[in-house]
C-alpha cells in the first residue's frame, strides 16, 4: 500500500500477512490486512481493488450488458485501470482503494496524490469527448457511514473530485466484505462532496 496508513500501522496491532518464497523478491511478505479497534479488517493490498473491482463489473453489478472489460487502457496522457464496452455505451473507469476511516467516515487520499489529481482532469477529458467516466472509491472495510474526500490531507484532489461531478464523472463508492484470504464488494456509501 502506498498511503501512509498511520492510524492502522501502530505498535501491537493485529496484522495478516501472506509470505513468498522467492530470490527474486525484496521482502518475503506482503501486508494484507490489519485489525483497527472497532472497525476490523481493513485490506491492505493495493493491487486488491482493481482485482475486486473488475470481478464485481463481471458480475453484472456494474453496468447492464457489459460486453467487455480491458484493464489498464491508455487514452490521453493517461492509463486508466479500465475501459469498457456496453452496448453503444463506452467508458473509462479509474479505481482508488480506500483505507482511511475516521468516526464512521471514508476518506480518500490519505496522502497527497498528485497522480489521482491527474486522472480526474482526464475523467473530465473523457466525458467531453463523449465517453462515460467513472471514478470508483473501493473502501476496504464495512461499516463506514460515508465516504469524503480528505480535504485536509490534498485539498486539490478534493476540489477535482467536485470538478469531474460538476462534468458528469460518475462516482460510486463500496464497502468490501473484509476476511484474512478475501475481498469482496459489498454495499453502495453514500458520497459527501
């Protein structure tokens, strides 16, 4: 995960990890989840979302009639996590794992990004020039309230983020069903700009 993650990383806490055996690896484990007081399990591993992601489009959850699904498309100056084809309707789709919870809230970024910035203005390209876009916050734990951007973190990503609403991106944001060897979306999180 390449967030900071410091109200989940502290001393004591209950971490799951899944261990490699490979020369070729700098470490031999990878941080998959952590236990937060009052939360639970919070999925740490930042390729999930996109995983999840395209497994809960499959299902037909996302768009009716989806006929296809392509991951990591370039268009523009960027290379969106997915393109896709449903019926005459095509799109982009850019996901962001979340993992950030305050009282009950969602945030994203809990660290500046300057990346997610970027992917907003070309969500907003996207839509002028006649395609749908979406923006899909994959909140990794249940039982949060709502999701917001963390305007005290990156209040630029905050002010995009009301942009691309403004132009017609689509913003959905799900809670994911949380176990130590799985994850997978579950409810719809209210979105408070």
């Amino acid at each position: 995960n390449t967030g900071r993650c410091r109200e989940l990383l502290l001393p004591g806490a209950t971490v799951y990890l899944q261990e490699f055996d490979s020369a070729a690896r700098k470490t031999k484990f990878d941080l998959i989840a952590v236990e937060k007081a009052g939360v639970g399990l919070i999925n740490m591993d930042a390729q999930a979302p996109n995983k999840v992601f395209a497994e809960w489009a499959h299902s037909g959850a996302f768009l009716p009639g989806l006929t296809y699904l392509r991951p990591e498309k370039t268009w523009g100056s960027s290379r969106f996590d997915f393109y896709f084809e449903a019926g005459a309707r095509k799109g982009f789709v850019e996901v962001k794992g979340v993992t950030l919870e305050e009282d009950g809230g969602a945030f994203f970024p809990d660290a500046p990004t300057e990346r997610g910035g970027k992917h907003l203005e070309e969500l907003i390209a996207c839509r002028a020039d006649g395609y749908e876009a979406y923006l899909c916050f994959v909140i990794q734990m249940t039982g949060v309230d709502y999701f917001a951007p963390n305007d005290r973190t990156h209040p630029a990503f905050g002010d995009a983020l009301r942009r691309a609403a403004g132009a017609g991106v689509g913003l959905l944001a799900y809670d994911c069903r949380v176990t130590p060897d799985s994850l997978i979306m579950n409810d719809k999180v209210e979105i408070a700009l």
